[in-house]
C-alpha cells in the first residue's frame, strides 16, 4: 500500500489570509477549455491512462451481490479485449484503479476480486454519505466496519456547515479523527464543493482537509446539484501545490469527478507533473462506455 499523507498542524494563519480570485479563476478554467485537444494516437493514450484513474462505483439503493460482481469484472476488464489488441496494449494489464460501493457491500466487493485473482483496491463512502449529517461517533464506526469488512480505501464527506461558519479548528479536529479511524486504509476526503458556498471556501477546506492527512481530497459525491467544475479543479489543484511547496509534502492527492479527461489531465501534469495512479483519480463509472 501507497505511503499517507503526512498531516501537519493547523495553521490558521494561513488559512485567514486565503483570498481566491473568482474572476482570475474563471478566466483561466476558459482558457484551459480552449486549449486544442489531443488526437489520434496521443489522444488514445490519454485515454487508456484515464481509465487507469477511474474509482469505478456504484452507489445505488438496489445494489446487490450481483450488481457489485459485474463492477467488480469491469473493473478488471474495463476495455474490449479487441481494442486492447488493436492498441497494442492487450498485455499491459490495465485495470481501474479502484471499485468504490457503500460499506454494505465492501464484503461484496472482496468476495468478488478474489474470485476473480484481482488486487484492484476496494473503496467505501462512509461518515453518512453524501451528507454527512449523522452523529460523529456513528460516522466514525462506519469507517471502522467498513475497514474491518476489507476497504483499504474510504471516502469520507466532510460537514459543510463547519466549512460555511468558518469552523477550521473543529474541521481539522472531524478529518484527524477520520484519519485515525482508517488505520491503514486511505482516507479519501469529499468536500462537496458545489455546496460550499465560495472557490475561497474550497481552498480552505482543501487545505486543512490535507493538514489534516487526508491522503485524496475529492471535490464531490456526484450527489450534489453542481459537483465537479473546472474552476473548482483549479483551486484545489493550486492548494495541492501551495501545501507541498509549503511542507514538502507530496502525498496530497486530488479526486475529482471527470468532464474531460484531456483539458483536466493536461492541467494536472501543468501544475504537479505527470499524472499518477496516486496522485490523480477520474471517480466516474460512466467514464467507460468502451
């Protein structure tokens, strides 16, 4: 398993003098967008390195054994066999790089992988997903049995309220306790930013999510009425690089729900370098229609 995050203090100071630049933002996720795609051959390869990002999920109230079987297979196969061949890619062994369900069904999920002689990791949402909005102590249990029943990663979603009353110390304190709860597992932290009123707000909270060690922050559930945006992908992509130019820290992770795997992968390897399995994840099961 990859090496966490190391959390650091809470520093106030520097969360208090955090002041986005909407406009600057707005311009700059533009001029991404315009910016000329990829093709052909390079365009493929960009592709099959995105699947290779994908946290393949179902997150669904009719889910069952079967349900998270098939996901499980897709997962492990999640391009034609043909295409592979044509691509000359059949022996490279590409899989997603996680299945992610809710912690019900993570002994479904394991039951599953193992019989299919696959180490794809499985993720679980958990702290009462997606809203968060449960008692903390139960929140912290469902971590606990999800890890217990073979999650090696969990997602977790933060308490928005604690984010728009500008409660960073009681934030930091929630995420440490989530961290602690994980063991071993990563902690993947979903900040809901469609919810959380302000790009100022989401850099914050992306900020003391990683001092937090959070080993991902995630920008939503794919519940909320907005979820993934490029401007929103920005800001926590420059917090990412502001903690690590800050602390040294390179275990700080980006999740984000995917629009366009070229514009988002070209901006990532822009800002951090090349993208990684642990460094940059496509948390989208309609990614793969092939």
């Amino acid at each position: 398993m990859a090496a966490h995050c190391r959390g650091t203090e809470l520093d106030l100071s520097w969360i208090s003098k955090v002041q986005v630049n909407h406009a600057a933002v707005l311009r700059r996720a533009q001029q991404i967008q315009a910016r000329r795609s990829v093709k052909k051959e390079w365009q493929a390869a960009w592709l099959l390195k995105a699947v290779t990002f994908i946290d393949l999920t179902t997150l669904s109230g009719d889910d069952t054994f079967s349900n998270v079987q098939r996901l499980c297979y897709k997962a492990k196969y999640p391009i034609r066999a043909d295409l592979l061949k044509a691509l000359n890619m059949d022996d490279k062994g590409i899989t997603t790089a996680a299945v992610c369900v809710y912690p019900a069904r993570v002994c479904d999920a394991v039951k599953a992988l193992k019989a299919a002689d696959c180490s794809i990791p499985v993720a679980s949402v958990a702290t009462g997903f997606p809203t968060g909005q449960t008692h903390l102590k139960t929140r912290l249990e469902e971590i606990r049995l999800a890890v217990e029943d073979g999650a090696t990663e969990i997602d977790v979603v933060i308490n928005r309220t604690l984010v728009l009353t500008g409660q960073w110390e009681a934030l930091y304190d929630e995420v440490t306790q989530f961290r602690k709860a994980c063991g071993e597992a990563h902690l993947k932290t979903i900040l809901a930013t469609g919810e959380l009123g302000s790009l100022t707000n989401v850099y914050k909270a992306s900020l003391v999510a990683m001092m937090a060690g959070s080993d991902f922050i995630k920008t939503s559930t794919g519940k909320e009425t907005v979820n993934a945006t490029f401007p929103v992908a920005i800001v926590m992509l420059r917090a990412i690089r502001d903690f690590f130019w800050k602390t040294g820290n390179k275990r700080s992770p980006i999740i984000t729900i995917i629009l366009s795997c070229e514009a988002y992968g070209k901006w990532v390897l822009s800002n951090l370098g090349m993208p990684s399995r642990h460094l940059f994840y496509y948390s989208n099961a309609n990614c793969l229609s092939i």
